[in-house]
C-alpha cells in the first residue's frame, strides 16, 4: 500500500503543470536524442523532423506507468490522424533507451506507432522549462513490476511549427485530453 501510494503521488506531483514552460511563440529548443521506434534505436533530431512539417513533442513522467501508458496507448491509436494532420510525434521522458525500446514496441502502448526519445539527464526537458523531479529513494515499481529508478519530467506537450516556434504548450489535464488537444492543435494549423 505505500508503495502505491508513493507511485500515486509521484505521478500526481509530475503532471502538475509549472507556469514556466516554453509558451506560444517561444523558440522551441532543438534537441538530439536517442529513440526507439518498434523496439529499434535511431538517432531522432528535432531539426530533421521541422523539415518535415509540425512535431509533437510530448513529455510524460515515465514509460509503464498508469497516465503515461494511457497516453502512449492514445497517442498510438491516433497516429494516423496526426500524419494526416502532416504533423510528427515525439514522446520523450527520461526513461533509458533499453526500457523506451521495450515500450515502443510493446502493442498495448507505443504499439510500434510512436516514437519515444531518451532524455535520461534531463537536459531537453529542462531546456523546455519544465520541472524536472529525482526519482524517490529507493523508486518504485512501474506496472509490470520493474523498478522505476529514473527522474521525471513533467507531462507537457508542445506544439512546433516548421519554423521552431511553439505553436501550442498543453498540460495540467488528462492523458486522454493532452493528445485531444494536440490533435485538434495540428489540425487547425494544417487548416491555415
């Protein structure tokens, strides 16, 4: 039961959002990062991806966790309507890149749709002016029983156009909603 209970308010605590993230029209900080993709690892580059048309860069507090599994699950199920959107997605958390390789093809989450990038310092997250917690001592376990003994970052999705800038900045609601806002936020900048 305390370990539930400390797995509840860790969650709580990251997905709470901080008035000090990048905001619409703010420069989006580019990033490299190790990725994971249907188990397999590539360098992503957020520079590459602009080239390409709007990202999607979502970050989320850890893989195999309750909030975060829905949202990968989510954001998965609604990939090809995001590519319609001609909008990218990118997860990043701080999470290694062997577990992100475990959780992207896992098909009851990333389902092998969804890239997931490491930040396992931290760095990007903090570049995007999120809050970055340390992992509690001892961590906890995540929903298959393996030891979470990493940082969070906040869950928080930005919205980049091809130009870097921030189009859109969403947190403080559910995971469900986090990728309903996104979406709707790709599609109305397709519509321009």
């Amino acid at each position: 039961m305390k370990k539930l209970l400390l797995a509840g308010l860790a969650a709580v605590a990251v997905a709470l959002p901080v008035a000090a993230a990048l905001q619409k029209g703010d420069a989006a900080p580019a990033f490299t990062a190790r990725a994971s993709l249907a188990g397999k690892e590539f360098n992503y580059s957020l520079a590459d991806a602009l080239k390409q048309g709007t990202v999607v860069v979502y970050f989320y507090p850890s893989a195999y966790t309750q909030g975060c599994n829905v949202q990968a699950h989510t954001f998965a199920e609604n990939m090809e309507a995001f590519n319609a959107a001609k909008a990218t997605v990118i997860g990043v958390s701080l999470d290694s890149i062997a577990r992100l390789n475990d959780f992207s093809a896992d098909p009851a989450y990333c389902a092998g749709k969804l890239a997931v990038a490491s930040d396992a310092d931290g760095s990007i997250a903090k570049s995007y002016q999120l809050m970055v917690r340390d992992a509690p001592a001892g961590g906890f376990p995540d929903s298959r029983g393996v030891k979470i003994d990493h940082g969070f970052a906040e869950r928080t999705t930005f919205i980049v156009t091809k130009d870097g800038k921030v189009a859109a900045t969403i947190g403080g609601v559910s995971p469900e909603e986090n990728v309903a806002q996104a979406l709707q936020a790709v599609k109305d900048i397709a519509a321009l």
